[in-house]
C-alpha cells in the first residue's frame, strides 16, 4: 500500500518528467566537443532511419553506403549554418536535431527517378542552349557537340519539338550531359544523378572536357544566379518544415500542460487531506488517472504524426502520386509552402550545377528533392510523359495530331472557328475596326493559322475540370491546333515564285547569300575547333610515342644487362638499406623476392600473383619494375597510372637480388 507522501513525490517526478520534456535543449556548436557529438547524432539518426525503412519493408533511393557517407558529411557541415539561421524563429524546438531527422533517408522517389519520369537532362539541355543562344555563343558551342547520328541516337530526350531549337540540337547537349562524367574510375553511366560516381573526384577524360569547355562558354553570373536561386528554394522549404515541426511541437506542450494540471490538481488534493490513503479514494483517483491517460495518448499521438510527418516529407512532393494521407491521415496532414520558381529549366539546369560542383546543399537530399520535384512537374513535356487519370485522354503530342487526322469527328468547320470571328480590336488600324483571331495572328507573327479547328467538346472532362468557359475553351482549342501544326510543319520554309520579278528574286538570292554565308562561317568555326582539338590530340601522341621509345629503349638496355653474369659482384651498399622514399616494386620471382626483401626491409614487394593496386600506386614517390615473371596486362596497368600520375619510374637492370639492391640504394641516395 502506498501511503500519501509516497504518492506525492511520485506525482512531481512526473511533473518533472514532463516538464522535461517540455525544455528545449540546443545543440551548442562552440562546445569543445561539438563535432564528435554531432557527428555520433547524425550517424545515429541516420542508423535508426535506415533500420525502420527496412522493418517497414521500403527502400530508400540514394543510400549505397558510399552516397550514405557522402549525405551524412554534407549535412554535418551544414547544421550549425541552418541552426543559426532558424533557431531564434523556432525556439519550440532543436533546430539542429530535427534538422538532421529532416535529412535522414526517406520513402520516396530519388533523384535518379525524376530524371527517369522528367528528363531533367532535355530541360538542362534547353536551358543551357538558350543561354548560349542569347550571348551570341552558339556557334562556339557546336564543335563540342556530338558529330554522328549514333552518337546522338544515346540521348533519351522526350518527343517534342521547340519553337527555337531544333530536335538534333538538344540531343546533342543532352548527350554531352548524359556522358558528361564518362571514363572516370567506376562511373555507371546509367546514374548521372547522384550516383556513387558522384560523390567522388572526377578524372580526366574527353568527354568531361568537352562538357566544361560548354560550360565555360556560359555567362558566370547567370549561372550563379540560377544556383542561388535554387538554394533560396532550398532554405525557403527547410524553413516552412522547421515551423511545421514548431506547431506540431506547440500541440505536444499544450497536452503536457494539461496532464501537468491535472497532475498538480491530484497533488493539491492529497495534501488537502482529501485522501489519507490511496485506496480510499479509489473512484476519484480512477477519474483522474483516466483524464492523464487521455493526455498521454494525446501527447503519444502527436509525437507519432510528427515523426511520421518527417518520414513521409517525400509524399508532399508533386512528383509522388500516391496517398498522401497513408502515414498521417487527411485530417492531421500539416501541408507546408514550397517556394515557387517560376523556370523549371532553370531549377534542373541548376541542380546540374550544384551536382557537378559536389555542393553540400544536396546532401540535405529531401528538401531539394522537394524543389526539384515540384520543377519537373511544370516542365511543358510533364503531363505528357506521366498522363491523366483512367478516365481521360492521355495528354500526349499523338493525341492533337490524331484528332487533326479525323476532321469528320474532332475538326469544326472553319466558318464556326473563333479564329475566324471578328472579335479583336485591330490594335494598328486608325478605323479601329474588328479583325478576327486569325488576322491578328498573321499580323504579329508571320503565321497563316489551320483553316480547321479542334472541337472543344473533344475534350470534355480536361477542359470542365480546367473551369474554363466557353469561350475560354475556344480560344484553348484554336492555340492548341496551331501548336499541332508548328508541331508538324515541314522544314522547307523557302518557296519561290517562278513568275516573280529580277528585284524581288535579286533581294532572296542575296538574303539566301547571307544565309549560306552565316552557315559557312559556323562550319569553319566547327572545323577549326576540331582542328585544334586534332592537334592537341597529335601533340599527346607524340609525347606518348617519344616516351614510349625512351622506355623501350631503356628495356632493351635492361635486358641486355640482366643478361650479364653477377659472379664478379662485389657489394658497396651497406644492407639492410632503408629507403628514404616511398618505393613499390612490381615483379621478381618468388625466389629473387625472397632473397631481396632482407636487404631492403621498408620496401613494398608486391607478389607476382597480386593484382597491382591503384592506391597503393599513387601513393608512391617512385615505382620499380623487375620485368620476370610480369604479366604483359599487369605492366601496362602499372605504366597507365604511372604515367597519368606522373609517379617516377624505374627499371631493375640485374636479374641479381644483391645487384638489384645495390641499383635501388644508390638511386635513392642520389635523390637526396
């Protein structure tokens, strides 16, 4: 039996749990052990997220452990800037702790998906293209461009035709994208999306060249402008989940207050002397821990949704077609603001950016993904991709271009077009008369509109569910069948009249002149790009060649000498000799390695049946090759990365171990 004080003390370790609870406590970034701790809560965090996706049966995109490693530096060197900026507007909570939940792997689609769906490449493509285009510095820009059909046959660009650039011209920079990082050491060039490839170094290679001399044609400033404008974006999300975190946290205290209260009033009436004895208010005591177990459910349940809240921030993406209501239902679910960007082109162009620069802002991964996400759905090709509801028409460039073809079913007669009516105000003609949509379209744009037009009754459901009127549906139907025809229009722009006059066909030779002249100056300026890069190319080669030779002929000379008898040896090295630079050796037979290996007891021997190691290359000053028993594949393996690091190299010249000692000691001697 418990007696009154006993329960007392009970009740306020309660309320001081609670109030516990109820008290934030920030993360001090100027702690001395500020990074360790940090580090061991982001490892945490993200270690308990990828165990519940798994237990949950869902699979997080982007958490190869090397991709994994790669977010979690990221989000470690971001916290304390993110905790700094948010923490005074959100005191409810710790910034930097649900910051880092915010980060963690999330059921959702990846950033891989949405270029698969969207075709983030074509929108960055169009948007690099344009900026080219709008500097003068196309012409400049197409020798990098891919010079053969197959080659532009790779690129997967959605099937839409621009009004300012042709079909080849985007999939050639499409393409430059795409293989923009092929060559370097393991890429899969299927993820050109935050692959594992990609949170490594890039290694030279000619395409990744050919990518960065595009893009160093581009204006700086306009690039930066389109990368801060996307992190603005970025912060602007992290900014509205913080305060959605804040409100769910404000719910959480306002029910601790409550148990707090009815805690305290429980205090008040023992010391009251209400009850002497536990038991013998058995009835109110019932009711009152009733009423706090009603606030612990409620308190539980809202620290389930905020949890679930953070798990589910994917699902509020517009890209996500799924149940937004799985997790938190329809009634609980806290919507929050995602910035609007107004260029969908720009926002993938710039993703690219921050992508290839390995920029820690996409480390925060569902919050950009957000961004990205809710771009690619108002690219102008999206609903045509993805499609409509069951019950509709899939929007798709196929579907016009049928409907012209069955005039009988979906074309109106000409008289009955709204094109045809005159219900514009000429806004050139002194008399101000009427004109019809059609003339008005001529008169501003060169362009002779369809003599039919699309039946707005056709699309039924898509244009009633557009709110759209009547006659708003008119003028819909008219835009979209002049869109079907520029969509379809043949190529050949140039007609010539036989029976036009000397004057008139002087004025289109000499604007064709012009023309085949601006044609003629981008060839040579295409032409005197690849010569360049032709030159460079044969100046490698030569370089190549001229110490290919240097090393044949220094083989030759090894050989020769290996030959030689080593019976009138006579030592002058004192051994063992430690070397004084970091010295591998490839080759040998077992026997020679073992009987040199005591002369040299701080140099690494690599056995004749180890594959040579890369790292283990590079981390060397200088690398010596014993040629027997050397595979062929395995010496030119060694002479790549030698010479693509520039490591120095040298060639045993005895087949002797003592000899070969010697050679080694006092070529690392000399070098001091």
């Amino acid at each position: 039996m418990i007696n009154t004080q006993e329960k007392i003390n009970e009740l306020r370790r309660e309320i001081d749990d609670l109030r516990q609870q109820m008290t934030v406590q920030p993360f001090d970034h100027n702690a001395p052990d500020a990074e360790k701790r940090l580090t061991a809560r982001i490892d945490e965090v993200f270690g308990a997220r990828m165990k519940l996706l798994h237990e949950r049966g869902r699979n997080a995109p982007d958490c190869s452990p090397s991709v994994l490693a790669y977010r979690q530096e990221g989000v470690r060197r971001l916290c304390r800037e993110y905790d700094e900026s948010f923490r005074q507007s959100n005191p409810l909570i710790s910034v930097t702790d649900e910051f880092i939940k915010l980060c963690a792997p999330a059921d959702g689609p990846g950033f891989n998906e949405l270029e698969k769906r969207f075709h983030m490449e074509t929108a960055a493509a169009i948007y690099i293209l344009d900026l080219l285009r709008n500097s003068g510095k196309l012409d400049e820009a197409l020798p990098y461009l891919p010079a053969t059909r197959e080659e532009l046959d790779q690129a997967d660009v959605p099937d839409i035709t621009d009004t300012v650039h042709t079909y080849d011209l985007i999939r050639g920079m499409a393409h430059v994208i795409r293989f923009r990082n092929s060559g370097t050491d393991g890429f899969d060039k299927t993820k050109a999306w935050l692959s594992d490839a990609d949170t490594r170094t890039h290694m030279p290679c000619t395409e990744r060249e050919r990518f960065e001399k595009v893009i160093s044609l581009l204006d700086e400033a306009g690039i930066e402008r389109a990368v801060s404008r996307f992190k603005d974006c970025v912060r602007e999300v992290v900014k509205e989940i913080l305060t959605a975190l804040s409100r769910y946290r404000e719910r959480i205290n306002a029910h601790i207050g409550v148990k707090i209260e009815l805690l305290e009033k429980e205090i008040a009436d023992l010391e009251a002397g209400l009850s002497a004895e536990f038991e013998t208010t058995f009835t109110a005591a019932v009711s009152m821990r009733a009423e706090e177990d009603k606030a612990t459910r409620r308190i539980e349940s809202e620290i389930n949704e905020m949890n679930a809240f953070l798990l589910s921030i994917p699902a509020y993406s517009k890209a996500v077609y799924r149940d937004e209501t799985e997790m938190l239902g329809k009634e609980k679910l806290i919507r929050f603001f995602i910035p609007e960007h107004g260029d969908p082109f720009g926002m993938c162009f710039a993703f690219l950016m921050l992508l290839d620069r390995r920029d820690d802002v996409l480390c925060l991964y569902n919050a950009p993904l957000l961004v990205l996400s809710d771009a690619c759905t108002t690219l102008p090709w999206a609903r045509a991709l993805i499609g409509d509801e069951e019950d509709q028409p899939a929007v798709t460039p196929g579907f016009y271009t049928n409907a012209v073809s069955l005039a009988s079913e979906y074309l109106i007669p000409a008289p009955d077009s709204v094109l045809n009516r005159r219900i514009v105000t000429s806004p050139f003609a002194v008399s101000r008369e009427p004109i019809t949509f059609s003339q008005l379209t001529c008169l501003l744009s060169g362009l002779v509109p369809p003599r039919g037009s699309l039946n707005p009754a056709h699309f039924g459901k898509l244009l009633r569910d557009g709110m759209l009127t009547e006659r708003e549906s008119g003028i819909l139907c008219e835009y979209l069948t002049l869109a079907c025809a520029l969509a379809e229009r043949d190529e050949n722009f140039v007609f010539v009249d036989e029976e036009e006059s000397a004057e008139q066909e002087s004025a289109d030779d000499l604007s064709r002149l012009k023309r085949e002249n601006k044609s003629l100056k981008a060839l040579v300026n295409r032409l005197e790009h690849r010569l360049r890069d032709r030159e460079e190319a044969l100046r490698a080669a030569e370089e190549r060649l001229d110490q290919t030779a240097a090393e044949l002929s220094e083989l030759k000379t090894m050989i020769r000498k290996t030959e030689k008898s080593d019976e009138e040896y006579t030592a002058t090295v004192d051994f063992p000799y430690t070397a004084r630079r970091r010295a591998v050796v490839f080759g040998g037979h077992l026997s020679w390695l073992k009987a040199i290996r005591p002369l040299l007891p701080n140099v690494r021997f690599i056995e004749p049946s180890a594959q040579p190691n890369t790292g283990l290359i590079m981390n060397a000053e200088v690398v010596w090759i014993q040629t027997n028993a050397l595979s062929h594949s395995d010496f030119y393996k060694i002479i790549d990365v030698v010479r693509k690091h520039k490591i120095e190299l040298r060639y045993f010249e005895y087949s002797g171990a003592e000899k070969c000692a010697e050679q080694f000691a006092l070529d690392d001697m000399k070098e001091e």
